[in-house]
C-alpha cells in the first residue's frame, strides 16, 4: 500500500511502449519534509517518461500517490498543485512574459484578475520585473529559463518539477538560478525535484537524490549517504597537525590499512574492532593533535558511477498480464 501522507510514493510503477520497458516496477518515496530532491540517471534511465507518470499525462501500472493523489484518475488535481519547468522552450509566440505566466496561471484554474496579479509577482522573483512587458521572442537563453520557472511558480505549487534549468546558462547565469532554485523551499514553501545531468548541480542545492538506470531506481537517499559508500564505510580521511607518522605507525600498528595523501593527512580503513573513538584515543596516546577525522566521501561523479555501475537489483522483471495497460 502506498503511504498518502507521503510527498511521493511509488509502488511498482512500471511503463513500457511496445516490448520496450521504459519503466520496470519503481519503488521510491519521498518524504513531505524533504527540500531538493535530484532525479538522476544517463539518458534513456527513464526519468521522463516517471515524470509524465507522476502528472498523469501517460497511464502506467502499479500504484502511485503524488501529494496524497493518484495520478491515473486525480491528473488535474495533482497537476493544480504542480509546478512543471520543461527543458525545452514552449512559448508561444508573440507574447511578452507576464501574458505567458498569467496564461499559465489560468490553465491552472485562477481566475484572470488573481492570474495577472500572480504573473507579476513570479516574474519579480525570478529577477524580470523590468522586463516583463517585452516579447519572450527576444529574450536570451537565461531570461528565457527564468519565464520557464516563474511560468512553473506562478501558482504557488507545493511541488515543482524543474528538467534541466541550468541548461544552457552561462557560468554567471547558472548560479543565479541555483540560488534561486535554493531559496525557494523556505520562501515558497515548495519541495522542488530537479532531473538533471549536471552532478555539481546536485550536489550544490539538493538534499537528496534519487538515481535511476534501465528503468528501475538503484539509489533513493541523501546525498551524505550516496556520497559516503556503504561498502566503504570504515574509510576515513584523517588530518593531523604534525607527527603524521607517529599516527600511521600506531594505525597500523592495530591493523589499519593507512596511507598518506599529504604532510598533515592520511586515509585509514580501519578493521572491524577499530572505531573512530579508538583512533583519537591511539592520536593521544601518540601525542598527535587530530585536525580532522571524518568518514571517507566520494565526489558525486564516483558516487554516481559506482551506482550505475553496480549490478541491477535481482527481481522478476515486471511484464503486464492481459489486460494491463502498455
């Protein structure tokens, strides 16, 4: 059963068209408390076709709850409270920005008065107050990603699904839209998920992440247990604030596997009856000053391929009986 207090929450979701399974019975949730969640995985992992699903633009099977909705039979209400930031353009041409944004907030259901009022203030958020009379057809790449997202915001959504916002930007502009992107869970009140390919990203502005490859989700987590392995868990990175060789040798010495990395630091892959206690108390034994002793984290590029990179989860594939849908 899914959990409809739940923010998302997926129970064997699965999507194919014809014999080609985008989606192979998803499990995940997320919880309401949760900020910035980043959807990753290569191309063809299957996040957009689960981010259609979560909208209930494409029916699929399984059961599925989106802010407590089932998107297969509640698509209109789950989308009146979703905000959606496209990694295309689709604007329409010949409309400036504030007609855009009040259009939207209409198709959402706010009446043309409420809509206008709400178009004006989105796009003072995202920084086009100024420019919010001219046509979108002129606008830079930049300017146009932030009509996408006040477009996404201008109904005070409780969720906002953002697909590639920075791309595009230039180095300048795609900071300002993550600190954009970070403030809004405090000054919105939103919970934002991102699908992007850009790592840095992720690691900059969200909390947690979810990882998908070949249609199923490999990692569900946050980002401080993807980045600190599982099968890495009694590595640390030791610095010290002289004497490092006095340290290696009692280390070692307790059957620690240590290697130096610089003057002041080391790495240390400590045996089963060795904790992080016993090497402060090995340091003061040492009379070794310890700087910094803290679990061993991968970058998010070794997190993520080690991920991906790892076998897939065993389990029956999913494969409709007659009468589900494809």
């Amino acid at each position: 059963m899914t959990d409809p207090d739940a923010l998302l929450d997926l129970r064997g979701v699965a999507k194919r068209y014809g014999q080609v399974f985008a989606l192979r019975g998803i499990d995940a949730k997320v919880a309401r408390a949760t900020k910035v969640v980043g959807l990753l995985g290569p191309n063809g992992a299957g996040k957009s076709t689960l981010v259609k699903c979560m909208l209930g633009l494409i029916p699929f099977d399984g059961h599925a709850r989106v802010l407590g909705y089932d998107p297969r039979v509640d698509g209109a209400a789950i989308r009146a409270r979703v905000g959606y930031m496209p990694e295309s353009d689709v604007f329409l041409a010949g409309m400036s920005a504030v007609e855009l944004c009040a259009y939207a907030a209409e198709l959402s259901g706010l009446p043309r008065t409420e809509a206008l009022q709400r178009a004006h203030a989105s796009l003072y958020y995202a920084g086009l107050e100024d420019k919010r009379y001219q046509n979108v057809d002129g606008y830079s790449t930049g300017q146009k990603q932030r009509v996408k997202l006040a477009q996404a915001l201008v109904h005070d959504p409780e969720l906002l699904f953002l697909d590639e916002p920075t791309n595009g930007l230039d180095p300048r502009s795609r900071d300002e839209m993550l600190e954009l992107i970070a403030e809004l869970p405090e000054k919105r009140g939103c919970t934002i998920m991102i699908s992007t390919h850009l790592l840095t990203d992720v690691d900059r502005v969200c909390d947690s992440a979810l990882i998908m490859h070949l249609g199923q989700v490999r990692f569900a987590g946050t980002i401080d247990q993807l980045r600190t392995s599982a099968g890495r868990a009694r590595d640390y990175v030791i610095e010290v604030r002289e004497r490092i060789g006095d340290l290696y040798d009692a280390l070692t010495a307790r059957g620690a596997v240590a290697a130096a990395f610089s003057p002041v630091g080391l790495t240390a892959t400590l045996p089963e009856d060795l904790t992080a206690h016993d090497v402060l108390a090995l340091a003061r034994k040492a009379n070794v000053q310890i700087r910094t002793l803290e679990p061993h984290r991968e970058s998010m590029e070794q997190a993520f391929l080690r991920v991906v990179s790892s076998p897939a989860p065993i389990g029956p594939a999913h494969r409709p009986t007659p009468g589900e849908s494809a």
